[in-house]
C-alpha cells in the first residue's frame, strides 16, 4: 500500500511566491491565513503547513529546510542564512533574528554516587557527566525499585552531543540535587547525596549558566556547608538561586541576560523537611509560601526583569499526577508576572500546560544527570530547547534522554525516544492543547 499523500496549506499572500521559488505550479494546495493554517496541520493526518517566521507561536513545530533550523539552541544566527526565501512582493516581515533567543532547561542534577565513580573513581574526568551523545534502547526488564519495567541502553556516538545542547542556547538552566560540601561523602547508593565540589567545574565547562538549589537534598552534607557550594559556584560563573545565607539570600533571584534581556529566576522548596529551609538567622533553601513568592516575583519585575522564570521543587515522586495546590499556585504565580515555570523532585518528567498564548508550566523535569533506577520514567526525560522572540515563547523542542551510568545521552525523538514523548503528550492533555 503506497502511502497517504501530504497535503499542504499555506499563508495565502505567500503562495505566488513560494511556487516561483520552488518552480512547480501549486496544486492540491490549501491557502488559507495563519491561524487556518495551523488549525489545518493540526486537524489533518500528514499534512505541511507554510507559515512565515512572524506567525510560528506555541504549538507550531518548526522543521529544517536543508538540515538548517531557524528556531532551537542550533538556529541560524543571521536571517538571509535561510534556504526558503519568498513572500509577495513588497513585503515586509517583522521578524528579527537578532531578537531570537534560546534557553536549554533541564532537570536533575546529581554529582554523586555513579556520577563520582566514573567521572573520579574510573577516572574519566570533571566533564563525564556531559560528555553524552546519542543512544539507543536495547532491551527492556524487570525490575526497579518500584516494581517497574527497567531499560537498558547502548550509546551510539556522538560525544559531546548533550554538552553542545546546553552550550549553544543562550541561557541553561538545571536544578542541583546534590550540595557540594568541601568535606563531601561518596555514597555508593542510598537517599543521601553529597558530591565532589571539583564537578561542578562540568556544569562550567558545559555551559550551564543558572542552577537551582532549593530542593530537599540540600542539607545532605550539613547546612553549615551550604557556603561551601555557593563559594564554588561563584569562583565558576555560575549563578545560581533558591539558598543562601538566610531567607532573604535564598530568595534572591539569579540574573542573567540572553536576547538582549534581564531574567531574573527564582526558586523554592516545597518539599520537607523544613529544617533545610533557611531563617533569618540561618542558611537553608528557600521554602516555598505563595504569597512569598508571588511578592518576589512582583520585585523582579519592579527590578527591571524583562523575563521571569520560577523554578518550584514540588509535587509527588515517581507520578506525573498534578496537585490541585500545584495548579493553583501556578496560577497564582503567573497571575503575579512570572513568565515561565520550571519544576522539578518527581524523577519523572510530568506534565506540560499552557496559560494564556505564550507561558508554559512544566510541573516536572524528572533527571538528568543520575542513577536513579526506579522505573524506566527515572531512566529517560528530556531537555527543553525554548526559542524566544523578545519576551515571546514561540517554540518547545523536547530532545528525549536515556541516563546511562548517570550520563544523559539523546534518544531518536522518532524511534527510542518516542516513548517518553509520547508520556509527555499523554499526561499534559488538554492541559496543553497541542
């Protein structure tokens, strides 16, 4: 049986045009306007849609032309670079490719346990951990911690490939799982995390530029060495948020710019125990209350961020089910100016919700660089590759992961790496919309 023919619909001004560019006269092509177009594409089994770069909004999935990209952390820097130009004449597009930025967001980040032994103990280095490539899943097997279906995996080449991911956005975001205590523990396995401080140098080489560091792991070496990790990190560049000194340090947002614009990022720890969480007098996380975090937000803004990013550790581990106060307080948040919401803690990556045209709500993460062996949801995740334009989200690329020996390596999005999209699409339901 000869497969279903693609049907085309494209933005009616430009369909003169593009059939001159590409030298063929148009035929069982639908013209219709934007918003048409990609209610076409969306309501229609394998079918294209031509839009200009000014109409691509959330829910559009941009595709290359020529293995070039205009969208993600490898985008083209300079618009005359793209291979499909055309428009009617006289045209003009608002479109600016010096205001297009990316941010790279991940989850988990755990500098102990396998992630020690073959970056020290084996002896591969500071940058192991980002070293990842590409992957494949060879067999599937019982069982994990929890009684589920484990899967193993063989990398395929590529090294490098996860570490370039990060580098090439403009701004890379992950949560820090484990302190780093000058007087740090190797923990074979177990509940309790404490890595090397001289790993962190791998996030530095790879180009990660905020962590987050409210999580409930953070008292796993001693608050009294919650300085200790805050002084690494800031002898590397990299900023970070969500502990300090005392609540008003830990509150404090972490600044970065990217596309010309001040962020500002925030983060808070929902989860216990609430000893980790810092006081007045005393270091810690900052524990999350909303109406703090709603007055932190409102400052951010007051202080000039053009973009606000909440990172919440919070929720249930090993379910992407969302909490009615979960819901709630990201309302609220967003309500208050937040921009974007990056959450983390279940090991799974949860779900996706839109609010509005343009904010997204990913109420979870799962890992990134870990051995967690609970079920195969602890063993794949993926990264989220955010392009901007301004202060507009216009698209969600999602690279899955397989961990392997606590290494995120890529998975084929089409082939292995389809199953944890295809969770990710499940659980975010009408939630997303698209």
């Amino acid at each position: 049986m000869s497969p279903a023919p693609v049907r085309v619909a494209v933005s009616a001004p430009d369909l003169p045009a593009l059939g001159e560019l590409l030298g063929v006269v148009p035929v069982n092509v639908t013209a219709l306007n934007p918003d048409g177009v990609r209610a076409f594409v969306k309501a229609t089994p394998n079918a294209l849609g031509i839009v200009r770069a000014d109409d691509v909004a959330l829910g559009v999935r941009a595709i290359g032309v020529d293995g070039v990209q205009l969208f993600g952390a490898g985008r083209i820097r300079e618009i005359g670079d793209w291979p499909l130009l055309a428009a009617e004449p006289g045209a003009t597009t608002t479109f600016a490719a010096a205001q297009v930025w990316t941010m790279a967001a991940g989850g988990d980040v755990m500098l102990d346990k396998a992630v020690y032994a073959r970056s020290v103990t084996v002896g591969l280095g500071v940058d192991y951990a980002w070293y990842g490539g590409t992957a494949s899943i060879d067999t599937r097997y019982c069982c994990g911690w929890g009684g589920g279906r484990l899967v193993g995996g063989l990398r395929t080449g590529t090294s490098g490939a996860v570490g370039d991911l990060f580098r090439q956005a403009d701004a890379a975001i992950v949560n820090l799982e484990s302190p780093e205590p000058h007087d740090f523990r190797y923990h074979a396995d177990g509940f309790t995390f404490t890595g090397d401080p001289a790993l962190l140098t791998g996030l530095r080489d790879a180009g990660i530029d905020v962590v987050s560091l409210a999580n409930n792991h953070l008292g796993d070496g001693g608050l009294h060495a919650v300085a200790d990790e805050i002084g690494m990190l800031d002898s590397l560049g990299i900023v970070h948020t969500g502990a300090g000194a005392n609540n008003a340090a830990a509150r404090a947002p972490a600044w970065v710019t990217a596309g010309g614009l001040r962020v500002a990022v925030l983060a808070y720890c929902w989860i216990l125990p609430t000893e980790y969480w810092a006081t007045s007098s005393s270091p810690g996380s900052s524990g999350f209350s909303i109406y703090q975090v709603t007055a932190d937000i409102r400052a951010a803004k007051a202080a000039g961020a053009d973009y606000v990013v909440v990172m919440p550790h919070w929720g249930i581990e090993y379910t992407d089910a969302v909490l009615a106060d979960q819901s709630n307080a990201a309302a609220r948040m967003l309500d208050a100016g937040a921009d974007l919401i990056l959450g983390s803690h279940s090991h799974w990556f949860g779900a996706i919700a839109q609010s509005g045209t343009d904010k997204l709500i990913f109420y979870s993460f799962g890992d990134l660089v870990f051995d967690w062996t609970h079920d195969e949801r602890t063993q794949e995740s993926a990264v989220a590759d955010l392009t901007f334009v301004g202060t507009k989200l216009v698209q969600v690329d999602l690279h899955p992961i397989l961990i392997i020996d606590g290494q995120p390596n890529l998975l084929d999005p089409a082939g292995d790496g389809k199953v944890v999209l295809d969770q990710i699409r499940a659980t975010s339901g009408r939630a997303l919309g698209w």
